[in-house]
C-alpha cells in the first residue's frame, strides 16, 4: 500500500509580486478631448522586479503617449526595475479620436516576474450646453419684455406733460 503526502507547503510566493492600478479607472472625454492616467505600479514581493516593461494596447479610437511626443494607439513604455514594496508611476494621456467607447488593456512584463494585467475603459461624451443654456432664449425674451415696458413707461408720463 502506497500512502502519497502533499510533497509542497503553502508558502507566500518568492520574487517579486506585480500589481498595476490605473486611476482613474474610466475617463469621459469628447472627440478630440485629452486626459490622464496614472499607472501605478506596485511590487509586492520580495525582490525587485527587473527589466519591467508596459505594454499599452488600445483600439483605433484612442491614441495615448507616455513622453507627448510619439502618440499611437499601441506603446511600448520601459520601465526598468520595480524595487520591492515600492510604487513607480507612469502617466499616459491619452485622446480620443471617434465618438465610440474605448478600451485600453495594460501588460506588465518583467525578466523574473509573472506578468500583470489591467484595463482602463474610455468613455465618449456626448456633446451638450451645460444646463442652464437652454434658459438663455427666456432671459433675453424677459430682458427685452422689461426694457419695452420700461421704455413704455418713460414715453407716456412725458406725452402727458407736453
């Protein structure tokens, strides 16, 4: 008789751990509107996480950079060493180029780490006045009443003088 014993414990992984959080996680832009995202990149591990690299892959409705230089709808941003407990940020800012949703997928690759994966969601703003504009035509046509009464007003009482 062959008695099997679990031959592994349950241990805390070793290395580092990667984590990504972009915030905020959905932005409202209009056509042609920019914002920005912060990436925050977190180790968790015990060890740093060496020759990191993010990879930002977006749809055709949205172009990104991470320098304001070289915009695209797909980057490759080095990152470097990610030291253990501590945060590294990268911000993108990122436009959108059409009236539709978008999505944007970030990967985190690292030399000796498990690669990380987080998203971002782009949301189309549908152009309108603030709420008040629609009350613009109303004030006017009551400033325009007024000032004809008042006008009425300061003709009768010099007509009944002469």
């Amino acid at each position: 008789m062959v008695v099997l014993q679990p031959q592994t414990k349950l241990e805390h992984q070793r290395g580092p751990l990667l984590m990504i959080y972009p915030v905020p996680p959905e932005l409202n832009l209009g056509v042609g509107g920019t914002g920005t995202v912060r990436v925050w990149i977190r180790n968790y591990g015990d060890q740093p996480a060496i020759n990191s690299t993010l990879y930002v892959h977006g749809s055709r409705d949205v172009n990104m950079t991470a320098d304001g230089i070289h915009w695209g709808s797909n980057l490759t941003v080095k990152v470097g060493v990610v030291p253990q407990g501590k945060d590294v940020v990268q911000v993108l800012f990122v436009r959108l180029n059409s009236a539709r949703n978008a999505s944007v997928t970030l990967i985190l690759i690292s030399d000796n780490a498990d690669p990380a994966v987080a998203y971002f969601s782009v949301y189309y703003l549908k152009p309108g006045g603030g709420e008040y504009t629609e009350y613009v035509p109303w004030v006017l046509a009551i400033l325009g009443a007024g000032l004809a009464l008042l006008l009425v007003v300061k003709i009768r009482p010099s007509r009944k003088n002469a």
